[in-house]
C-alpha cells in the first residue's frame, strides 16, 4: 500500500486548518488501520527557517509517521481547465501516490488544469476540489474524489454548498473556483465559461 501523503499550510510559522486536517488524517487511520485518533500539534516541530512566508509541510504517513518535509510554496497561475474523464478513479484516501490523477493532469493540453469528470459526474482538479458559482452562491460536488480539507471548512462555515453537479450543468454556472489547502474563496483561481475546453486533445 502506498504511504498517505497530508500537506499542510504553514504560514509564517503556524499552520493553517489543523483542525480539518486533524479529522482527514484521524479518519484514515482508523479506517485503514484502526489506529487511534493523534495530534498534528504534537508531530510537526516547524523549523526557524519556516517562521516568515509560505511553506508546503508534507507529512508522509502509514501506521506511523514516516517523513515530514518543509518545502516553500510557489503558486501557479490557472487560468484555463479542460475536462477529462475517468470512469473508475478512486482517491477516497490522499495516497502519495497519484500516477491515476497525473495521468489524467497530462490530457490537460494547452489548459492549465483539469475538470475530472467520473460517470457523469463533476468530481475535482488535479490540485483540489471544484466549487461552482451560480450568480448568488457556490456549490460544490457532493460525490468529489476527494474530501479536501478547505472544502470540509467551507462546507462547516456554511459558505459553500454540496449538489450533484453532472457535465451537462457545467456551463449553467458563472464560474468555477479551485480550492486546496493554499486556496480558499478569497484568493482561489476562478475560471469564466470562456476559459473551459470540452473535447479530447487527440
């Protein structure tokens, strides 16, 4: 079995959403390994050289804690999405292993990233999950890939929302915002109609 991966973001010196990332990690464990709940808090030591900026802390995990990086963050811009589909991916858990996400990330053409689409279905990006804008409030896919901890946040906040969204509603919305761990609602890259391509790149 692959190692299970959690990336974390610190900010000058503290991390951001422990809580959530508490539950994902807790979660996994006890559903994989039927190991008891622990405390981020008490597993990440941040370095001097990580108390002023953004860094990416990846932790690396099976039945104990095997690694943890520090690693600064470098955004990229995205400004476009294609859609591509898979029919039977499944990243219920975040594996460190994603040579089934990378795979469908490289079909992405002259895009910037991708919209996942498995039976039908609008499911995530290859960096995060997909939150849809409908002119008054964002929705979100309620079967994704995966439970990001930035959506599990917003959903608890109430600021967005979990509808089955299927290909066919994709251009019914405004726009198309990504959210990970690095991006919320306020500073997430969000995509106009204009910006998705549909079709293969064959």
């Amino acid at each position: 079995m692959s190692l299970l991966l959690e990336t974390i973001k610190i900010e000058n010196g503290k991390p951001a959403n422990l809580q959530w990332h508490n539950w994902r990690v807790n979660k996994a464990r006890k559903e994989l390994f039927s190991l008891p709940e622990l405390d981020l808090n008490d597993v990440i030591v941040i370095p001097d050289s990580c108390q002023t900026g953004i860094f990416r802390c990846r932790i690396l995990y099976g039945k104990t804690i095997d690694k943890i990086e520090f690693i600064p963050h470098h955004p990229r811009e995205i400004r476009s999405l294609q859609v591509v589909y898979d029919d039977s991916i499944e990243y219920a858990y975040k594996y460190a292993d994603r040579s089934q996400l990378e795979a469908l990330y490289n079909q992405r053409g002259q895009a910037d990233e991708i919209i996942i689409v498995k039976k039908g279905l609008l499911t995530d990006c290859f960096i995060g999950n997909l939150v849809f804008f409908d002119g008054q409030d964002w929705w979100t896919p309620d079967q994704p890939l995966l439970q990001g901890t930035q959506r599990q946040k917003l959903l608890a906040e109430g600021r967005i929302h979990e509808a089955r969204i299927t290909e066919n509603d994709l251009f019914r919305f405004k726009e198309i915002g990504l959210i990970n761990v690095f991006f919320d609602l306020n500073n997430m890259p969000r995509i106009k109609q204009s910006q998705i391509i549909t079709g293969t790149n064959d």
